[in-house]
C-alpha cells in the first residue's frame, strides 16, 4: 500500500498574482482551500480510480499569511483508506519567487466518497488493488 499511496501524492505549485489576493494584500483563504479541493480531489481520484466526492474537511489550519511574489506548492498524499471513506492530508508551502525561503502556510485533512453512476455514495471498489495492499 505505501507504494500505492507514494505513487499518487499529488503536488500543484502556483503563483501568487493579484487577482488571489485579498483586502489585506494577502492570499484569499477561500482561494487557498479551492486550491487544496482540488489537489485533495486529484489524489482520491489517482487513488482509487473511481468518482469521488469531498463530503467532509477537517482542521483547515491557516498558519501564516501568504504574500504577493511567493509561489505555493500544495501536497496531497493518502493518509488512510477505508471501505466506505478516504482522508486525504493536505499540505500548502510557501516559497519567497526571489529566495530560498520556504515554510508551511496551511494544512487541513479532506475526506472523500466514492459515487456510483447515479452519483450516490458507494463502498470504494478495492478489489483490483487486493494484491498490493490491506487496507490501513
């Protein structure tokens, strides 16, 4: 299973421009998270293979503000899979676009569902990965 998971950590780097920021000439928070959703989305979905849905996140922690002329990284990696659920860590650096400096800025937990083709939750389908792994 560690291969599985290493295999699908998913990792999206973007620049900061002013259309991202708010009235304190910072990142947008709500902006932040749509970023996070989606790399959370990405990594569920490399995953498993399988439609997937975020029904629930957890402890969004914004950690320090994120400033004009910083490019963010944000990481996605599998931290347990279950028949009925997936929780995805998400994890958001940033890097100063003209030094070396880099720090965590964000993290939050996102949870996800399978959905069968009427879109309706369903049991995550394992049985082409039985070989690789037991579940965590």
């Amino acid at each position: 299973m560690e291969d599985r998971i290493r295999k699908t950590i998913t990792r999206q780097c973007r620049a900061i421009f002013p259309n991202t920021l708010n009235a304190n000439n910072t990142l947008f928070g709500g902006e932040a998270m749509k970023w996070m959703d989606e790399v959370a989305y990405i990594t569920a979905t490399r995953f498993t293979r399988q439609k997937m849905f975020t029904v629930k996140t957890e402890d969004i922690k914004f950690l320090k503000s994120i400033h004009p002329n910083s490019i963010v990284e944000v990481i996605g990696k599998i931290e347990k899979a279950d028949p009925l659920k997936l929780r995805v860590i998400l994890e958001m650096y940033s890097e100063d676009m003209y030094s070396d400096s880099r720090e965590k800025v964000m993290e939050s937990v996102f949870i996800f569902v399978a959905l069968n083709e009427h879109n309706k939750p369903m049991r995550i389908d394992y049985s082409r990965f039985e070989k690789e792994f037991e579940l965590v």
